[in-house]
C-alpha cells in the first residue's frame, strides 16, 4: 500500500490520503509494505505488457518470504511540505500531481517475462541480496531540512551553461548513464553523489557515488551480481562491460515496479517505454524537496546530441513518447514541481 502523508498549512495537522485531489500540497510518499523496497528489490517486467512467465511462482508465497527475511523500513518517507518554497504551491496543481501520485503502485501485478537464459529467479535475488546491503538512507534528514536534488542529463545545452557551481551546490546530484565531469566541470559540476545505469550504459565509479541500476530484465541482476563476483557476464543483447568499480556498500537497485508506475501512471502508456532521463526526474520528486533539472532537450540551434560528443541523437523518432514526456515536464515545471535549466547552446 502507497499512502501520502500531508501537512496542511491552515490547521497544522498530519492526515493521510490516498491521493492529492483535495490538496494542493506537493505531497510525499510514505512507502509502506509491500513497496518499501522500492530501491533494493528487482523483478523482471514489460512495461508495455506483462507476459506469461516462464517460472510457475506462487506470488504471494515469495513475497511472505521475501520479507521474513529483510526487515520491512520506511526509505524517504522523511519528506515534509515546508522544507521547500516549490513544495508548497497552491493553485490547480493538485489536479496534475493528484492524478499521478494519488494512482496506488500495483506491486501485485509484476510478472516475469519469458527468458533467453534458463534461469533460477529465487537464487537470483537471493544471491543479490546476499551481496548488497538492506540499509536505510537519508534518514538523518528532519522536518526543518530542505533537500536539493540536481538532475543531470547530457544534452549539449550544458555547454556552455557555467552550471557547474550551481549543480554542485545541491544535496543530491544524480547523474545519467556515462556523462562525464572530468574536462566539463564548469558546465556540469565535479560532484556525482548518484549514477543511474544498466548494464549497457556501465562506467567506473568513485567511492562516494551511488550506483543505482534501473532494471529491465533478469540478465541486469544477474550482470550487477558477476561485476562484483565472477565478471563472466559479457553481454545482454550487446557486448557490456564484464566489471566495473563501485562501491557494493552503495548500489541500489530501483524497482521495476517504478518503471511501470511511470509509464503508465505519468506517461499514460505513450510510447514504448519510458526514457531514463524521465524516469530520473519522477525518482527525485519521490526522495527529493526541491528538483532542478539540467541538461534535458535539444541544444537552442535544434540539434539532439550529448555535451561530451557530436552523435545526433533524434530523441522524438526513439522509442520513448518524448513529446509527452516533454509535455509533461512542461506542466511540472508550469506548477513549480520542477525548475528546468535550458542551457544556452
């Protein structure tokens, strides 16, 4: 169950909702079982379709035994309305925001897809959590905190920009795919606290960078379990990189859950899944007071192609419904969820 703690500014008391109809607070989530391993628990999904499994699994049955094993916490559930001026925003914002985050997140519908690779799903996860650890994060954070989250894409917009000390400055800086800092530290700062990756977009990573993967399939899991063991995993559906450095005290694992939540909950099933940048962006609004976003769209000559090479990248002709996406973080930002920097090339 996904309820939502609010705090309403005439009366000063807490209430729970189901959802933001009636309020025009941005609220935050309070992740309750069974979603509270949100960040750390992966199952294999479509998210255009679920498709029949190829395991016989008795779902219920491997969740009751999921959490008798790994303790049941509350992650992020710390957030508060006043931290942050953009948290409070009256207005008909709570429409948008209401018919998204008030929609539950369906953990009971995740099904497994059928697999090129024969493989055992239990041990998968087990030997995943055996590995990393169950920890709680941020959770020093108080109600008087306001947290700041910086969403980095690599648009060469950035270029340019001068938003190095300004990325620098937020709490949390999460960082997409392989866009570098070292030779662009002017434009996009030095400081990464968070790396979103799969294992086709895999690079080094410092010892203070979060490792997050956003899984799609099975053969993620297990190529994140061989990087840090055996590194006999070499390939997906293409060649990956068999190990890579990175803490294993800070990897985190997002739920595909999630992704589904996204697509069809924000995205409304446009397109054919949801890109990671998008996917980013409704991740921080999750854990984040504060979201401002870098390095998104199209440079202003209207070119799409990343700071650190010349690859024209023709975001709109993707798989990714990017004109809604676009839409959508229009409208966000429209009711200060979101600031998005456009750059200057």
């Amino acid at each position: 169950m996904l309820k939502f703690s609010c705090e309403n500014e005439d009366t000063n008391q807490l209430s729970y909702l189901d959802g933001l109809h009636t309020m025009s607070l941005l609220c935050k989530p309070v992740l309750t079982r069974p979603f509270s391993l949100m960040l750390i628990l992966s199952f294999q999904i479509s998210v255009q379709g679920l498709q029949p499994s190829m395991f016989r699994v008795n779902y219920t049955k491997v969740v009751d035994q999921m959490f008798s094993l790994f303790p049941d916490e509350e992650h992020y559930s710390d957030a508060g309305p006043d931290r942050c001026r953009t948290c409070a925003v009256v207005g008909n914002s709570a429409n948008l925001l209401g018919s998204h985050y008030g929609s539950l997140i369906d953990f009971h519908d995740i099904g497994l897809q059928p697999s090129m690779f024969r493989v055992n799903y239990t041990k998968v996860v087990d030997q995943m959590f055996s590995l990393f650890p169950d920890e709680e994060h941020y959770s020093d954070a108080g109600p008087d905190r306001c947290r700041t989250c910086a969403v980095v894409g690599n648009s060469a917009n950035l270029l340019g920009s001068h938003y190095g000390s300004l990325i620098d400055f937020h709490d949390i800086v999460i960082r997409i795919n392989k866009g570098p800092t070292k030779g662009y530290e002017r434009d996009v700062g030095s400081k990464t606290t968070h790396r979103i990756l799969y294992p086709e977009s895999a690079m080094d990573l410092d010892n203070s960078t979060h490792l997050v993967l956003f899984p799609f399939k099975i053969r993620d899991m297990q190529w994140l379990i061989s990087t840090f063991t055996t590194r006999h995993i070499t390939r997906t559906y293409t060649r990956v990189k068999p190990s890579i450095k990175a803490d294993e005290n800070k990897v985190m694992v997002l739920h595909p859950a999630f992704i589904k939540y996204v697509y069809e909950k924000w995205l409304l099933k446009h397109g054919r899944y949801p890109s990671t940048g998008f996917i980013t962006i409704i991740f921080a609004l999750h854990i984040c007071d504060q979201v401002n976003v870098f390095g998104f769209g199209a440079s202003s000559t209207g070119t799409w192609h990343h700071y650190f090479d010349r690859t024209r990248t023709h975001f709109k002709g993707g798989p990714h419904g990017g004109d809604f996406e676009n839409k959508t973080m229009h409208q966000l930002q429209q009711r200060n969820k979101i600031s998005v920097y456009k750059g200057y090339r």
